[in-house]
C-alpha cells in the first residue's frame, strides 16, 4: 500500500482533473477538499484517512438526497450532475455494508445494550453507527432498529 494519504491522492486527482479539463471532477474535487478543510477547522487537527472518509460520505449522502429532491422537482439536468458528482465521491467514501452486515450489527447491539423497547432506540442506534463508522446510511439502520423493537 502507498505512504500517501487520502488528502494526497485528493489534491492529486484534483490537479490531474485541472490539467485534463475535467470540470465535473474539478468542481467536485474542489468542493470535497473545501469540506475537508472546514472539518479539519472544527477538530482542530489534520484529518486521517478515516476522518477523510468520513468527510466523502456524507457528501455522497447530501447528493443522494438532492437527487431523490431533484427527482420530485422534475429537475433531470440536475438529477444527472449531482449523480455524476455522487459517483466521483464514492470512491472516497468507505465501501457501505450490505444488508446482512447491518442486520448483524443491529442484532450485536440489541445484545450488548439489551435494549428490548423503542423507547432504548437510542442506545442501539449509537452502537451501530459508532462501528459503523459511515458505512451506512442511519435511515437504514432506524427503520431496521425500529422493527426489531416494535416501534
């Protein structure tokens, strides 16, 4: 595996997209490090690759929304430019879970916080997404929560 970090391999597609003209990507790189730099601004340090990830997901997941928002509206042209950007961040967010990888960590958390009511839907939902780390959308763990706890 390479010594760079996410940050670096960030900047360096971003000058490739510059020198190829790119200005999907460009526009995209440019927004992702900006969002970098606001949240490196909050934590007060440089962020690892991790905190990186983190950073790209929930761009991914902003574009998701604006896609589903657009999608109502009867906005195509926009529809496909945030899905071209959502693609772009994608492969700087970590790789999400799939559905039976949820359900076991939901199924991990209902034992170790031994939550049995909707009422304790906090304690579960903090396990989750705290091993989660963004690899999944906390939509998704709600509704999965909520069912198993009849809520």
């Amino acid at each position: 595996m390479s010594d760079r970090t996410l940050k670096e391999q960030i900047r360096d597609e971003l000058t490739a997209a510059m020198k190829s003209g790119d200005k999907v990507e460009l526009g995209t790189l440019r927004m992702l490090t900006a969002a970098i730099v606001v949240r490196e601004k909050d934590v007060l340090h440089e962020l690892t690759d991790d905190e990186v990830r983190e950073v790209a997901a929930r761009e991914v997941k902003r574009r998701t929304e604006s896609i589903e928002a657009f999608q109502q509206g009867g906005r195509l042209d926009l529809v496909e430019k945030e899905t071209a950007e959502r693609t772009i961040l994608q492969a700087y967010a970590p790789e999400q879970l799939s559905d039976p990888e949820v359900d076991a960590l939901v199924d991990e958390a209902l034992v170790a916080t031994g939550a049995t009511s909707p009422a304790e839907m906090g304690k579960v939902m903090g396990f989750v997404m705290g091993k989660a780390k963004g690899k999944v959308d906390g939509s998704v763990v709600q509704a999965k929560v909520r069912e198993r706890l009849g809520g």
